[in-house]
C-alpha cells in the first residue's frame, strides 16, 4: 500500500471517529435507548419522556419529536396502556429491562402496595401519559423514588420539584 493510499484510509479512520463522537456526546446511554426500543417498542432518539412528580403520585409522558411521526406516536400509544396494566398488577419488569437492573429504586415497595396505587393512561395529541396517584404516604415515597430515578436516568432534565396536579 502506497503513503498516498495509507494516508487515505487514516483520514477515513478519522473522520469515521470523530463523525460518531457528536451522536456519543448527544446520547450517553446508547445501551439504555436500544433496550428500551426493544422493550417500548418506539424509537427512542424520535420521542421524548418527561416525568412529573405530584403530591397525590406523578406521571410518566412519552411523545414524538416530530408531530407527523405516526409510527412512533401509535407505538407509545399501544405500549403506555400496557405499562398503566402492568404496573397496577404490581409488575415492573419493563423498567428493570429497560435499565438493566433488578432493583430500579421504589418498584419493590410500588409493587408490595399495588393496591393502593391506581395507574391511569392518557392520550396526548404526540403520544400518551400515566397517570399514577395515590393516597397512601409510602406508596407515594415509591412513586416519586422510582420517577425520581427515571428523571435521573434517562436525563430529561425534568423537576425534581413536588407541584400541585
């Protein structure tokens, strides 16, 4: 191989590399977003997650990034009421898969207080929403240690701030 050749493919090399550090950069959880495409079903860099801490519970938000992405809105919108029946059936196995983890902070004692944590989806005109409340004091420590995580994890820069609903 001539310099001229080897020069070539050590300028492509470098170039290849630096073209992939502003993606790395923008997405410190690589791993997290293909695990929670996997699991979600919607395209993680294409939607947004918010979670909300309440003083009755919280909410988790999905949505699209672009209003005219309809394959991802739908996919939020069929995956947030299956999350909505599970978590009120006590099982956090989507989170735990998503994270990679077996214990994602609050959802041992969500799940051991099921019954006094309701779980309610909602439409939104970019994808859905859960709505968790409860009235029961321990129950609401889970949730806002759980949403607290996911605010943490996932980066969205949310409030950690308890508001009013």
């Amino acid at each position: 191989m001539g310099t001229m050749m080897r020069n070539h493919v050590a300028v492509t090399l470098i170039t290849v590399a630096l073209a992939a550090l502003p993606s790395a950069a923008q997405n410190p959880h690589p791993g997290m977003d293909q695990r929670g495409a996997a699991v979600m079903g919607f395209d993680q860099a294409r939607t947004r997650h918010h979670f909300y801490l309440y003083e009755d519970g919280g909410a988790i938000d999905a949505a699209v990034k672009d209003q005219t992405d309809i394959v991802n809105r739908d996919a939020i919108r069929s995956h947030l009421p299956h999350i909505a029946m599970l978590f009120g059936q006590g099982d956090f196995a989507a989170p735990m898969l998503v994270h990679d983890s077996k214990n994602v902070p609050g959802t041992a004692e969500m799940a051991r207080l099921k019954e006094k944590i309701s779980y309610v989806y909602k439409e939104t005109a970019a994808g859905g929403r859960v709505e968790i409340k409860t009235a029961d004091t321990a129950a609401l420590k889970a949730v806002h240690e759980f949403l607290k995580f996911q605010i943490a994890d996932h980066q969205t820069g949310d409030s950690l701030e308890i508001r009013k609903r």
